[in-house]
C-alpha cells in the first residue's frame, strides 16, 4: 500500500501529511499535483490523500474549486473502482463538493475559526479507517472555519443505517453533548464515508498527532487502521 | 449575437444557519439599527454571455449554477438577464 497526498494552490497542511505517513508511520508516499491528470500506478490498495488548507483561496465555496481541478477526475475513477480516498478538512471539503461524499461543511454556527483539541468518539465499526481502532475516545485537533456537517434527513438516516458515520465529538469520557460540539454540525458527525466504504472524510487533523514529540500520538490509531483494514 | 448579463444572487437557504448574518445584525445593532430584525449575506454573481438570445443565455447561466456556482445542499439562486 502507498500513498498519494495532492497538492492544490492553498493547500497548507499537505508537508504535515506527508511527514506524518513517511517518518511517523513509515509508509511509501508519492506527492501528486493537482494539474495532474492520472495516478501513477495506484491500485485500489493505494490511498490518495486531499490534505488540509485553503485550496483555491476558499474562493466561491472551500473545496468547489479544487473539486473541477483535473487530478479529480482521476481520483473520482481510483474511488469508483474501489480505491480509497482520504479528505482532511478542506479535503474532506472537496471531497463533499465533488460529490464523492454526500451532504456540505458549512461555517461554524460559533462564528469563529475553531483551532483547538477535541476528542472524538469512534462510531464505525465497519469502515477501514475505523474498524481496529483500540481507544473508543481519541484527542485530535480541529481548526477550521467551515466544518459545520449539513446533509438532509434522508442522508443522515443513509448515514447511521449503513454505519458510515466515522466519529462523533464528544467529551474526554466519550459522552456525547451540547458543550462539546464545537461547529454546531448535525448529530455532532466530525467524519463519514461513503457507502462503498472506501472515500473518508473528516474535519479533525490525525496528522497533527503522530509523534510524540508533539504530545499526542492518537493520530496513528487511524492512519493504522487505514493501512491495516 | 448579442452579449448579455447575467445577474446571479446566491442566498444561503432560508432554514440553514447563516453565521455571517448574524454576526452582522449583531454589529448593525452595537451602531443603534434596533430596526433590522435580520439579515441574511449571500453573492451577487455577474456573468457577461454571448447568446443568440435571452433565453439561451439564461440556459448557460442555469448551466453554471447547477455545475459550480451553487451547493444545492446549502443554497439557492435566481438569475435576472438583461
């Protein structure tokens, strides 16, 4: 398995990526550019990752432009044909704006740009990226301004009936409450897939904590399930 | 042909949250607006099209609405040509 983090203009956590999958997690890591038009040689095993940041400046919409960039249409492909697809933030934005994963990140009902550590409940037990993850409450970071997850009720029903909701936030004990929700996003999702199992997304950043020197490893639970499963 | 303008307002949804509005409302009322009840902030989007006609360049607007102009999931839109 490999992986494969885009670059698009504005993209700003993407060296944090790549750093946590290489050194952290000591996985191969191929850097893709967004005017790219294929993968090279990914097989579905392969994952293609959209890091965090301000594509396109967060012009229009965050993520809708980057979602027409030409890499897109190769990753809309490596995903169809089974490959998985990781979104973090503004990735997990685009991913929502291509149409990859249903529903839209909206800007925080708090009016401010969220940066802080939260604790996130896992609630998939059947997708990869969740599937053997030990701790049932991990501390990972948020900082964003649009993650406020919106979708009908026909979609969050889609959602919790096929077990595609990935995490909750929640408290350090793993309750779920008002104080916790830190974007005023629906049933408190900071993550979903999609029904194939195989495109995630997700507003917290589990690269931000993969090393110790950084005072909080929780990250690599998820990056090893990803590999793992 | 004929140029035309297309004039595109794109407003948040009328049941979603709109945090810009209200921070604005919050401002307006600090500088004594006790009158405005709301606001609501969206886009105004102008578009300069070469169509045969009105009719056709609306269509185009359509076009790029549905394509990328809009998020269905979080808002709507209305185009006036002129």
């Amino acid at each position: 398995m490999k992986f494969g983090v885009v670059i698009f203009p504005g993209s700003n956590c993407d060296r944090d990526m790549i750093d946590a999958l290489r050194n952290d997690m000591q996985q191969e890591v191929v850097e893709l550019w967004h005017k790219d038009s294929s993968l090279p040689n990914f097989s579905k095993e392969d994952c293609v990752v959209l890091p965090g940041g301000f594509s396109y400046g967060d012009y229009l919409r965050c993520g809708a432009i980057a979602s027409q960039s030409p890499i897109m249409q190769a990753i809309k492909e490596h995903a169809n044909n089974g490959g998985k697809v990781l979104g973090v933030c503004n990735g997990f934005q685009i991913l929502c704006e291509s149409g990859l994963l249903p529903g839209a990140l909206l800007m925080n009902d708090t009016q401010k740009f969220e940066c802080k550590n939260v604790f996130l409940k896992k609630q998939s037990s059947t997708a990869p990226i969740t599937k053997t993850i030990k701790d049932a409450v991990l501390q990972i970071p948020i900082a964003h301004g649009e993650g406020r997850y919106q979708a009908d009720d026909a979609i969050i029903a889609q959602l919790k009936a096929n077990d595609q909701i990935l995490f909750t936030y929640c408290d350090a004990d793993g309750s779920v409450s008002n104080v916790t929700n830190p974007n005023g996003t629906i049933d408190y999702i900071a993550g979903i897939c999609n029904a194939g199992k195989n495109v995630f997304g997700m507003m917290p950043h589990p690269e931000r904590a993969t090393n110790a020197i950084l005072g909080n490893i929780d990250g690599t639970q998820i990056f090893e399930s990803l590999i793992l499963n | 042909m004929s140029l035309y303008t297309a004039h595109i307002n794109v407003m948040p949804l009328t049941e979603l949250l709109d945090p810009q509005g209200k921070a604005v409302n919050d401002s307006l009322h600090k500088l004594g607006f006790q009158a405005i009840q709301g606001i609501r902030i969206g886009k105004h989007i102008t578009l300069q099209i070469e169509a045969a006609s009105a009719e056709e360049a609306k269509q185009v607007a359509e076009d790029a609405c549905k394509k990328l102009l809009y998020n269905a999931v979080m808002e709507q839109y209305e185009i006036v040509i002129s």
